[in-house]
C-alpha cells in the first residue's frame, strides 16, 4: 500500500492524522538533523497501521516534508 505522507515537524505532540484513504499528516516532535524525524515518522506509522517498522519504507521524499511511504502488510 501507498500512502502520501506530510510531515509537520517540531510539534508539541506527536500523532498521525488520516485526510483521506491515501494522505496522512504526521507530527513529529523531532528535528530533521541525523534521520530523527525520518525514525519517528516510520515508528509512528508502524503504531499506527500495526505492523513492524522493517514493513515500513521512505520510497520518495526522505530530504522533504512530503513523502511516498510503501507499507507492507
């Protein structure tokens, strides 16, 4: 499955929040320095949609707030 994923960074909480059946905003109260905010986005995800974090993949976007991300279920 493909999903598109905004990511709003620096928040005061953390959450996922579905727009639609393919678009999600995630908030991350991460910074984008050392792939912190790519870790959090995947481990949120992987709560979110009940699978393990290996099934989870930044294929597009891992330098920007938008992203493709491919789970496996």
């Amino acid at each position: 499955m493909k999903i598109l994923v905004a990511v709003k960074l620096k928040s005061r909480q953390s959450g996922v929040e579905k727009i639609s059946e393919t678009h999600y905003i995630v908030k991350t109260s991460k910074e984008a320095k050392d792939n912190k905010a790519n870790i959090d986005v995947v481990d949120q995800l992987a709560k979110y949609f009940k699978v393990p974090k290996a099934n989870i993949e930044i294929s597009v976007g891992k330098t920007t707030k938008h992203k493709i991300i491919n789970i496996q279920k």
